[in-house]
C-alpha cells in the first residue's frame, strides 16, 4: 500500500524517516491511516530500541522542514 502527495512523493509501510531537527532517530512507517473527515496520516514507530509509536499527518511528514526520507 502506498500513498502519493499532491508532490508525487510515495510512502509506504516499512519507509524510514528521521527528524531534521533533534535526536536523529529512525521513524519507520507501520500504518496509513484514512479517516473520512480528517487528512490522511501515519503511524510511525522509532527504532533504536526505544519504539514509541506517534501518529501524524502525511503532509507533515512530508515537509522537508520537519522530516525526511532515510535512504
């Protein structure tokens, strides 16, 4: 399953972000979440052994001012 921003980016279940500013932590994707009334978001869960879990908007995760893909 996959998703496409109004920017042609893609996520996917199993894609890997980090935050641009703070901790350079590993978020990977587990869950899209559409909901009928609300933007579609994701839930993310951090590797590195602490594995919290943060649900937020897909366009978040795609503003490069905030997140970005791990390559």
């Amino acid at each position: 399953m996959f998703f496409r921003s109004k920017e042609k980016n893609v996520v996917e279940i199993g894609a890997t972000f980090r935050k641009t500013s703070g901790l350079s932590s590993a978020w990977v994707v587990e869950k899209i979440l559409e909901y009928h009334d609300l933007p579609t978001h994701v839930r993310l869960i951090e590797q590195g052994g602490n594995e919290r879990t943060i649900t937020i908007a897909l366009e978040a995760l795609l503003d490069n001012r905030y997140w970005k893909a791990s390559v």
